[in-house]
C-alpha cells in the first residue's frame, strides 16, 4: 500500500531558482534563504521517496487566460520545462506517475472533487524551484512527480477549507494504491508578498510564523481563514498559501515538525519552509 | 456543500485594501485580450515583432485604446486597472528585460534603490495599509500604498 510519510511546504520565488541556476546561492545575499535548505536536503537523501505530489500553481506559463482550471492534476509520463520567457531553467524534465496519478484522479472525483486531469504540460518555476530546493541540482530528479496545480491567480481561488479537504482525499486516495510506496506531499508558493500595486513590496513575518505554527499539531483553524485575511495581511499573492493547506490536509489529524525556515527577503518576497511528519496516535 | 459566503459582499471587500488590484472575474474579463497579448510576448518572434513596431503588433489585437496606451507607457498601475494581471503584464517587462524587483517598484512610486532596501530592512509593514475603512475611521487622510 502507498503512504503519505511526509508533508514539506516551501516557498517557490523564481528567482531562487535563478540563484541556483547561476550558481549565486553562496552570495551574501541569497545564503541565508538557501542555508534554511541544507537540513532538508540531507532529509531527502535518506527519505528516498518513491513519488512527491507536487501542488504548485502555473504563472501565465503553461495556462494562459483560454482555460483556468481550479484544480488540476498531471497524469502524464513526462512533463517539459517551461520557457517563461528567458528560457527553460536549465534542470532536468519532470518524470510523472502516471498510474498512481489516475488513481488519485479517478478517487477524487468519486470523493465529489472534480479534477481537471492534464496528459501534457510543461512546468514553470512553482514546480521546479521546490524540487532544487530540496534536491540541488541533479543530473536526473531522484522521485517521480504528479504535479496538482491549483488557480490561486483569477479570483476566486479556492477556499482554504476545500483546499485542505481535497488534501484529506488525497490521503485516502494515495492508502487505496494497492503498490508499495512512499509518497511525500508539498505545497508551495508564499509566503507573505504583493508584487502588483503601491502597495507592493508588503512582508508580515508576525502573520507567516502563525501561519507556520498552525501548520503544527492538531489544530485545524487555519483551514477557515478567509481570502480577505491572506490579502489584507499577507499581500495580494499571499494568497498562495493555500496551497500549503492541501499538503497539511493530506498528513492526517496531527503533525510533527522536523524542520523550519524563514527569511525575508528573496527579491519581493518572505521564504517559508517546514517539513512535517505526521503523526498516529 | 454550500457556504453562507455573499458574492457581493466577498468582493466588495477586495475594494478596500489600500494600493492593491485584487484579479477579479471583472477585471479578467475586461484584461481577456490585453492578458492574450503579453501571453503572446512568450514566443521569441513575437517579441521581436513587437520590439519592432510596438504600435502595429498591438493594433492585431482588439485591444481597447486605453489598454495600448498604458502599454505603450508602461505604466503596470493602469494597466492592472485596465484588467491586466501582474504574471501576464510579466511578459511585457520581461520582454524589456526588466526583473520582477524593477517592474514592481515602478508601481509603488519609489527608487529600485529605494525599494530594494525596503525589502532587505524586512519589506513594507502592513501597519496602516491593511484597510482604506480602517484607516479612515482612524481619521487619517490618503496614506501611501493608496492611489
């Protein structure tokens, strides 16, 4: 049977990625946001997950205006790397799994969530920056992945409430795959920052580590924040954030955490990273 | 399921965050074509087409004239309020080879300098912007992050 053994949240700020692309994440000024990711890395070399569900959101990349799916979720073999508009991050492509991505489709939808299902796409910087978060820069990347993207751009996106439920399918989705596997969930995107208006450029640290420390345990209060909070307090693009709440809903009633990072700033934007462990009673 | 969540009231909300244009379905709809066109900005020979004669590129387009003025300007807070989206006008300022941290200062009316050195002293406060209502009622006037 598969399991869900691990939930991480991280932050997907673009240019992260170009930090560690170019080679800069030593320089004075990206080392404190790449150093909170050392722990993990290590993490994830003895974790060897089999399969990570990816939720991330596409940023006028893949998904342009013709067609705004509320959630989606990859199914296919192999997904290509985006050319945002400087070409593709030089990183290796995305394999998927395909059978326990139809799996997890075909659950949810009898579980009343209606899927999207996407056979071909490429992945912008929401999907990759995580993945050189927490493995470096590999010649191959060492798991599977189904990305599950969420609209978090034309509003409304959906509530935090129906983003943790579907993660609580999720669970039940992935436990019913009958393969032997280990399967980690992320969700990505935050923390706090607006990068549109006069207001751009807002941080609320007080708000994220909350927001962190709801994450833990068995409370479930954050699943009921409203949209307006995330934007009155967190910024326009803050909003993101509830796409970390579909990885907590999918660790079950009560969490653990292993790891925490935050750091302001990288370019516009707060980084947020923890890693939790669920736990049983 | 249903939620006891009023439409009108879920929106009229957006309109009272000082300096911020939340994407609506309104303004999606109203942006659809100016959003297709920085979409099209993606591909390297429409880039060069438009570098080219940036007028003639946006006249293919059925665009409103106010929308191809604000492009021709730059000016990314007119064009949020014309109906474009920060990822989609991304295109456009990618195009001139300008960062996320450049583009976004132009919009908050300070320096790159300026801003960037707000962001690494911990970023804006949300202190004070967080509800024109609010702010009123405390008897202050306009305050920045407001247009």
């Amino acid at each position: 049977m598969a399991h869900i053994t691990a939930g991480v949240a991280s932050s997907h700020i673009p240019a992260l990625g170009v930090a560690s692309d170019f080679n800069k994440s030593e320089e004075d000024y990206w080392k404190p946001a790449f150093a909170g990711y050392e722990w993990t890395k290590k993490w994830e070399e003895d974790q060897k997950p089999d399969v990570v569900i990816l939720v991330y959101n596409d940023h006028a990349s893949a998904f342009d205006m013709k067609i705004i799916p509320t959630f989606a979720i990859g199914c296919g073999e192999k997904f290509g790397i985006c050319d945002e508009g400087w070409g593709p991050r030089p990183v290796p492509d995305v394999e998927g799994h395909p059978d326990l991505a139809w799996h997890i489709a075909q659950s949810l939808i009898l579980d009343e969530f209606d899927m999207t299902i996407i056979n071909e796409m490429d992945v912008d910087h929401g999907l990759t920056v995580p993945l050189s978060m927490m493995f470096g820069k590999p010649e191959k990347w060492p798991c599977k992945v189904i990305p599950l993207a969420v609209n978090v751009v034309t509003y409304p996106p959906p509530s935090g409430n129906r983003c943790w439920a579907l993660g609580e399918a999720i669970k039940k989705a992935v436990e019913s795959f009958p393969e032997d596997l280990n399967v980690q969930i992320w969700g990505t995107g935050g923390m706090s920052h607006q990068l549109q208006g006069p207001r751009a450029g807002l941080i609320n640290r007080e708000w994220d580590n909350m927001f962190l420390d709801g994450l833990i345990g068995d409370s479930d209060k954050l699943r009921y924040i409203p949209h307006i909070e995330y934007l009155r307090e967190t910024g326009s693009e803050g909003i993101e954030m509830v796409m970390w709440l579909i990885m907590r809903g999918a660790l079950g009633k009560k969490t653990k955490c292993l790891h925490r990072h935050y750091h302001v700033p990288a370019s516009n934007t707060a980084v947020g990273h923890i890693v939790l462990e669920p736990v049983t009673d | 399921m249903s939620t006891d969540i009023d439409i009108h009231e879920y929106l009229a909300e957006f309109d009272d965050i000082p300096g911020t244009r939340v994407y609506t379905a309104a303004r999606a709809r109203k942006g659809y074509h100016l959003n297709q066109f920085a979409m099209s900005l993606m591909k390297a020979e429409n880039r060069d087409r438009f570098k080219a004669d940036e007028r003639a590129y946006l006249d293919e387009w059925p665009m409103t004239e106010a929308q191809k003025q604000a492009v021709l300007d730059r000016d990314y807070n007119r064009l949020l309020d014309l109906g474009g989206n920060i990822y989609f006008m991304a295109k456009i300022f990618s195009s001139d080879g300008l960062s996320f941290v450049q583009a976004v200062s132009t919009m908050t009316g300070m320096s790159v300098e300026d801003y960037q050195a707000m962001m690494v002293a911990g970023g804006r406060s949300p202190e004070g912007v967080r509800s024109i209502k609010a702010n009123a009622a405390a008897g202050g006037t306009v305050e920045k992050g407001t247009r």
